[in-house]
C-alpha cells in the first residue's frame, strides 16, 4: 500500500496535513528527523503512517502513562496492534508484549524512557525487527526543557543496539537551545529538521488583569458558544468552578488525576461527545485528546512556562474555525507563580532527608527495590517521619525530576487476573483441591479461555453475587490462588504509588548535582518571567510574543489577539479624531475649497500616513469632494 493508501484505510483522511508527507518520506528514506508541530498538528501520523508501510516494530518513548494508553487504544480502535509498557505493570504482562513485538504482529510498542535501560528490553529489542524510534516529547531530553526527564539521556545509549534504524523526535514547543539540546543528546545523524510556525491565524489570544474571574468567565462562556476548557492549578478549584457553572445554567464537569479511571473515562467521553458543555480541569486533562472544536481554553491561573500555556491553548480550534485562549489573572496570581516557582527548588538537605524517610517507610533496603512500586500515602508519610507537608511535596517532586522516583496518582486500577497454570496443570490442581473446583469453573465461565493467555478484568462483587459469597470471601480465594501460584491476582488499587526507579542510594550519597540544581533554578525562574512578561505585556501582538519567545521570526500581528484589537481600536478612535479635524478645517474654507497642499501644511505635525489614510476614506465616502479647482470641499449634496 501506498503511504496516502495506509492514512485512508487507517485514518479516513485522502490528505496529508501540511508538512506531515514530507517527514514521512523522510522516515522512508531512512533519514532522522526533528519534527516541531503544534498541539494538534498531526505529529502521530507523521511516525504512524511510515510505520504501518514498513517491515517491523516501531519503539515509542514518551514520558506520559496517559497518553501512552491513549495511543495504543485508539490505534486498537483502528485495527492496528499496539502495546504499552509502564510501571505498575506485572512481568508476565511485560513478558508477553515483547513476545508479541518479535513473533507476533505488534506494530507499535510504547514504552517509558525509564523502560529501555532494563536488561529483559535490551535483551529482546536484540531479537526485534525495530524499523523506527520515535522519541515523542522529545524537548524532555534537554536541560532547557520544560519537563526535564533525565532517563532521556540514555536514549541515544539504547540506540547503539539498533544502529541501522532512523530515529524521529517530534515535539510541540522547543525553544532554539532545545532543539539544539535535542538533535545532540539523541545524537541525530544530519537530521532533517521540520517546523510549523508557531502562529495559529484562527486562534486569538488574550490575557485579562480580572478580579472578579469566575463573572468574567461566566461572561466568556456566555459569549463564545462551543465547548471549552478551563484550566485551574488545583484539584479543589475543579470541582469548586464546575460546580458554580453548573448553577449559573452551564453543563460543565470537572476532572483531575485523583479520579479513578472509570470517573476519567466517563468525564472525558461525556465532554467529547459533547454531552457536557465545559470540562473544568488541572494540566492532567487534555494530553493526547483529539477533539478538534474545542472554542475556547480559559486559564484560571498563569500557567509556570509559554511552552505549558501553548500546548494547553492549542487545544482550541484544531478544526481551523476561530477560537479563543483567554488567561484571567490578578497581580497576586504573578507573585504567587514567583514564590511557588522558588518554593519547587527545595535544598539539598531537604532531598536527602525525604529520600531516606521514602526508603524506610517502603522498608526498601540500599541497592533494591528497582521498578518496584508501594502504596504510597503523602499525609501518612509526612505525619510517620515529622516532614512539613508542602516542603515535603516539592522535595518529592524534585527526587521525581532527577530520576529517583516517580510518583502516579493514576493508580486506581480495576482487578486483574490471570491463570499461570495450563489446561492440564490446572485440572490436577482441581482434583488435587476440591474446594476450588467450583470456584475455578466459575471464572472459566464468566471470563473464558483468555484467562490462560491474557490478564483479564474482573469484578469482585460480580463474582460473589453470582457464587453467592461475600466480597471478602472471594478476595480470600482469589489470594489463596494467587499464592499456590495458579492465578496472578493484582487486586484493585485504592491509594498512590510510589515506584523506584533505580536501585536505593544511601541517602547521604545520594548523587545529586547541586551546580545542576542552581541551574535549573535559575531557568524556571527564566521560563516563569518570559509567562509574565507575556501576561502582562500592554501592546505586544501575542502571536508574535509567543514566536520569538520559540525561535521563530515574528510574522505579521494576528489583528485578533486583545492587544492587536486594542490597537486597532485606538487607531480607528485615532482616525475618528482626525476625520472631525479635516472636516473642520475643510468646512472653514468650503467656498474655494483647500488645497491638498494647504491641508498637509496645515497637519504638517501629524502622520503623513494617518493624513492621507483619512482623506482617501473621507473622499470614498463623499464626505469631501474636489471641486473643479482641484481643491476639497465638503460634499453638502
């Protein structure tokens, strides 16, 4: 098949998007590639589609659990194999999906970067077909990042064992310096180098000093009909506003991570079929969504970066059609994001001190524990080992940047079940165990024959109802099989996870580059100062602020961002003002008429432009005229 063959059978689409073909035949050609894309720019199709036409696997590093699940569905949905690998995640399901990638057909394996430095991926990846390396979010690999993920660093050590394969690395928002970091990092071989322009001609931007925010929400919303996004910085804020639109008359829900997946899932899908007006939300939500008729993204707080604030406002009017990104913000708001910013770097001691309390709270001894994931509870902790709560906070998510830990309050699984033994091993164990017997038939009859090859859903209370036995009773059977190993049960989880990404330091040597540190520090407090000068700039077309901020050369003003509108008001009251001097002037000699000569002497101390621009309009008009003398009289007829 040909590769616009492949995006209509796959996709529906009979065209590229622009730019999209040519990486593709670059990803053909067998060259690197670095693509820069907005939000919604297709970067997908541009490693999907090459894929798809090609012998093999094609690797995809993202740092994102989220959105990792969220491509290989909806590539499921579109009958093309696809797997994921991220912690939480049992061996054997690991086992499995690389299987699949060298004997079966899998096309896509999305992994996190953490994953490629684990001796069963390298070992495999030998034995894989691996015609394409997708490195998605790639600005994650710099220092001068937004996100800065340091397992990226090894990437380009992973690609050692698949010298012959091109790489592409695809991304939203780079500044120069991160493309620059990203094209050496990944150690790309004469890359060719794609970039949209970071204007978006159909999407005004604007940034309101607002007190009142929740009236002048209400006041968008009411102005701009179509769904929307607002964005605000907590959990709390989401239910809190969703729930003050709901009793104005607006449909709108909220969502955020703490949620469970079922409650994500029903919140997202509800918003996407359009059954709820307006999502109030944290940055958790949005990531990998394709929903093009978003028409407008508010922003409740100052997001901490432009690349942040652009990837969450490119989330309106990917259709094309005009949308609106509108920020609301007070002078508090400003020098809140300065305090929180500085607030994130927390001190060395600090670090060490959290990181040791971690190690012994999980009871993980010095050189263990390794992907190994805990139950995690922060106020639990923080009470345990006497560490203030915020500082505690910021102190994990500092061990979490630099690659210690990660954190994911996404964990709120449903069960999952799977048989280890085979057909014949399992009927010895029913005879050998009777009271089990029932109890094994019953799964086999409610879950089938994927329970031997698969991990399978399940439900508790389902299966007591119909075993007629209490919940707890079935988990003890459930637990009973899994430790005489003839089930893998992983029972649903109900609290946060914490897992380690490297063997346990000892805290006192824990390798941490303060040099770095004090960097980084000082580029967050960069990054945070570039968010409010564009806040707060008073005349600066906003597209423009936002393409010299990413390295591209300012185009022409968007004429439809506040600023741009403000200007062009003041202008148009400008010419008003004008337009009443001219005539004026003209009405005192309306006899003879004045010449334009006289005129421009007259106005000599104005804009010779803005003179001429009013005259020219006035004489359309035919508000003035010139009589047979070449003079301009005012037109009384």
């Amino acid at each position: 098949m040909t590769i616009r063959q492949i995006l209509q059978q796959f996709w529906g689409y009979t065209n590229f998007r622009p730019m999209q073909e040519d990486v593709v035949n670059t990803v053909l050609a067998r060259q690197d590639s670095l693509v820069l894309m907005p939000t919604g720019g297709g970067k997908s199709i541009c490693f999907q589609v090459p894929t798809l036409a090609m012998k093999g696997v094609c690797i995809v590093v993202t740092p994102l659990i989220a959105l990792m699940k969220d491509q290989v569905e909806q590539l499921r949905r579109r009958g093309i194999p696809a797997a994921a690998i991220y912690s939480g995640m049992h061996y054997r399901e690991i086992d499995t999906a690389l299987d699949n990638c060298i004997y079966g057909n899998t096309k896509f394996l999305y992994v996190s970067p953490e994953r490629l430095r684990t001796e069963l991926v390298i070992e495999r990846v030998k034995q894989m077909t691996v015609c394409l390396l997708a490195v998605d979010e790639a600005h994650c690999i710099s220092a001068w990042g937004y996100d800065f993920r340091p397992p990226y660093l090894q990437i380009a050590e992973f690609r050692e064992l698949i010298p012959d394969t091109p790489v592409i690395a695809l991304t939203a928002s780079a500044t120069p310096d991160v493309q620059t970091d990203i094209v050496e990092k990944l150690a790309l071989k004469a890359p060719q180098v794609f970039r949209q322009s970071f204007a978006r001609a159909n999407l005004s931007y604007s940034a309101v000093l607002e007190e009142n925010k929740e009236a002048r929400l209400l006041r968008v919303l009411q102005n701009v009909p179509g769904c929307a996004i607002v964005y605000v910085r907590s959990r709390k804020q989401t239910q809190n506003i969703a729930q003050w639109l709901v009793r104005q008359g607006i449909s709108a829900d909220f969502y955020h991570a703490g949620l469970t997946t079922l409650q994500r899932a029903e919140k997202q899908d509800a918003w996407i079929q359009n059954r709820t007006r307006v999502v109030v939300a944290t940055n958790a939500f949005g990531m990998g969504i394709d929903k093009p008729d978003v028409r407008v993204v508010v922003h409740l707080d100052v997001p901490d970066s432009l690349e942040a604030y652009y990837q969450e406002a490119g989330r309106a009017g990917r259709d094309g059609q005009k949308a609106y990104a509108v920020m609301l913000y007070t002078a508090g708001d400003l020098e809140n994001l300065t305090f929180r910013t500085e607030q994130l770097y927390q001190p060395v001691e600090m670090l060490r001190r959290v990181y040791q309390a971690i190690a012994n709270y999980a009871a993980v001894p010095v050189g263990g524990g390794e992907f190994n994931s805990y139950d995690f509870d922060l106020s639990a902790f923080a009470n345990t080992f006497k560490l203030p709560p915020q500082e505690t906070h910021y102190a994990l998510k500092q061990l979490q940047l630099e690659g210690f830990i990660q954190l994911n309050e996404n964990y709120y699984h449903p069960s999952r079940l799977t048989i280890v033994l085979d057909n014949r091993q399992l009927y010895e164990f029913q005879v050998l165990h009777p009271r089990f017997d029932s109890f094994l038939k019953l799964l086999l009859r409610m879950y089938g024959g994927e329970l031997f090859t698969d991990f399978i859903t399940i439900s508790e209370s389902t299966l007591a109802r119909t075993f007629l036995i209490n919940q707890p009773e079935i988990e003890t059977l459930l637990q009973q099989l899994h430790e005489r190993n003839v089930v893998i049960y992983e029972k649903q989880k109900d609290k946060p996870q914490l897992t380690f990404l490297t063997p346990r330091y000892d805290a006192a040597s824990l390798p941490i580059n303060f040099q770095e540190l004090a960097r980084r520090k000082e580029l967050a407090m960069r990054k945070v100062q570039a968010a409010i000068l564009y806040t707060e700039h008073p005349t600066q077309c906003r597209t423009r602020l936002l393409q010299a901020y990413f390295g591209e050369k300012p185009g022409e003003a968007c004429g439809i961002c506040d600023n741009c509108i403000k200007k062009k008001k003041k202008a148009e009251a400008n010419l008003s003002a004008v337009r009443e001097q001219v005539r004026d002037y003209v009405a005192l000699a309306n006899g003879p008429g004045v010449s334009p000569k006289q005129l421009s002497h007259y106005f000599s101390q104005m804009d010779a432009d803005t003179l001429a621009q009013t005259v020219k309009q006035m004489l359309a008009e035919e508000e003035i005229q010139y009589n047979k003398n070449g003079n301009l009289t005012l037109n009384l007829g």
